[in-house]
DNA sequence: AATTATTTGCAAATAATTCGCATTAAGAAT
DNA sequence: ATTCTTAATGCGAATTATTTGCAAATAATT
C-alpha cells in the first residue's frame, strides 16, 4: 500500500492519500511548469472538483510541497516544489515561461533576514524576471519597420 | 497649468492630466507602500469610480509610471514606481509588509539575460520574501507553549 | 466657444477563489 | 473483514477580483 511514493509524501506530511491528492500531485509532476487552478481543474477532468483543487493546493502549499509562482497573469500558479530553486523569466507580451537556474539566493536570503527589523525568519522567495521574448521582439521590430514605410 | 508635477507626468506620457488620474497618482504618492486597487477605492472615496482605478492603474503600469507587486494575498499590489528599486519582506502570518532596500539585482539581471535561450530583454524583476514576523513569532511561540502545559 | 478624441461612470459580465453542508471514503480500531 | 471516526470531497451558491460596453462627460486643441 505504500508503493506510491506520491501517497508516502502525502502521509508524511499527515494527510490522507486520497484520489483527488494523488490525481492533483501526479499532474504537477507530469506538468513540471508553473500551472494555474484552471488549469489542473481542466487538465485532470471531472474526476476532481475545483472546490477541491483549490483546496488542495492551499494545504500542500502550507506545507511546502507545492508552491506558489506570480507571473503577473491575475491569478496565481503552482508548482511542484520538489522542482528544486529555480525562477522564471516571463514574457510580458505572450506570456512565455523559461526557467532560470542558478541565482543563488541563499547569501542574499541571510542578509535581508539580519539586516530586518521586524521579522524573526524568512521560508520562502520569489524572484521572477519580465521582459521580452525574442519571436515577440521579432514581431514589434517588423511591425514599427511597417509603420516606418507607410509614412 | 503645468505647475503640478503629477500632470506633468501624466503629459509626458501622453495622457490626458484628468481629475481621477491625479487622485489616483496622489494616493500612491501619499501612501508609499503596496496598495490594493480596493484600497484605492476606498480610499480616495465616491470621487473615482472602480473600473476607472482598474484601467488607470494598467496604462500606467505599462508606462512603468507604478508597478505591480506580488504579496501573494489573492489579489495584485501596486506601488509608486517613483519609489526606485526595492523589494518585500512579507510575514506569511499577519501580512505585514517590510520594505528591503540594498539587494543589487543589476548585475543578476544581466547575466539571467545572458544565460537565456529564448529572451530579447529584461525590463523589470519581482523578488519578495516570506516569512514569519516577530510579533507573529511571538504569538506562536506563546500559543505552543500554552499546548505543551494543557497536555 | 466649438471641436474632437480621450476618458469616465455606471451597470452588468466574467474570472478567480472560497464557503456551507450533506455525503463519501481513508485509515484506525475492532 | 467489518465497523468506526473524522478528514476530505462534491455540489451549489456566495464572495471577491477584474474587465467590458456604451452613453455621457471632459481635457486639450482650434
């Protein structure tokens, strides 16, 4: 019974290895991106409800198993946090998400925590870039050159 | 007429200097922290009405005139971009908003753009942390304590 | 003062997330 | 294996967050 690894990170982190859990957990891992609720709502089918996503995703985010991704998109996204440290570089203008590896934030991390006031530990960071894809900078460059000859 | 540096900004970027503009843009400068656009509402009164916030509060973000910040709290937080660069420290707890000065991302910016496949530039980065403030740390601390002497 | 293109307010739509509650099912106990 | 207990789910409705369409208002221009 305890074969499912997905099912073993689940207890250990004292929840019930149910269906809905395991359908939600197995789609992060087979997604390895950032994913919205939606998205999983979609992705799983009418096997899990969205109450239940929602759900799930706040209590295994409390206990780090996923965690949560801005990408400025007006709602939140996910990952599956055995992903490891990594950030994200997103397009502004499609939305296009590439992966940043090595920024070691850990330095940085100790400093802001001795260098605060007000706050006893830091658990999390988030650090996204924005900016501009190069098939988006491709297509603005030929547009404005379009502009460019017909004045 | 163009006394109030405030239109001022707004001209340069090729608005119109309109009543809801300035309120808005004064409410950002008055309160220099991360703002909701229902704080917004709220509290600059009947005078503007929400969706006026919501699309003043996107053309400037566009113009890089405010910016987006992520406390991750369900729903977006804006700031007075004239405020320069600086990040968040915000405790997971309570909500509380510290403000981090002092992480020089330019040069991590420049190498994240150097290192990247698929990206043309880089015009803006996120980095927040999340923790547990002191007070919040306090109470924990407290609260288990109160367990440990029940049992 | 008249003109024109923006911009706004209002009300309604859509998107994102949460909640209440009766029912189900996972894991523990028997 | 069956029963028990409580956490977890589904469903529908509620809330919260954000956007849109359109007629009326207004800033900047002439």
């Amino acid at each position: 019974m305890k074969q499912n690894p997905l099912a073993a990170t689940l207890r250990q982190s004292g929840y019930k290895a149910t269906h809905a859990r395991l359908a939600i957990l197995a789609y992060f891992k087979k997604h390895p991106r950032p994913l919205s609720a939606r998205q999983i709502v979609e992705g799983i089918g009418t096997e899990v409800d969205q109450a239940t996503v929602y759900r799930t995703i706040r209590s295994l985010k409390g206990k780090n198993i996923i965690r949560q991704v801005d990408l400025r998109h007006n709602h939140a996204h996910y990952e599956f946090a055995s992903l490891g440290e990594h950030h994200h570089l997103v397009c502004t203008r499609c939305g296009k998400v590439e992966d940043v590896h090595r920024c070691n934030m850990e330095t940085m991390r100790r400093e802001v925590l001795a260098e605060s006031k007000h706050f006893a530990d830091i658990s999390q960071h988030s650090l996204e870039f924005y900016g501009t894809c190069k098939a988006c900078a491709q297509k603005e460059s030929s547009r404005s050159r379009e502009e460019t000859r017909i004045r």
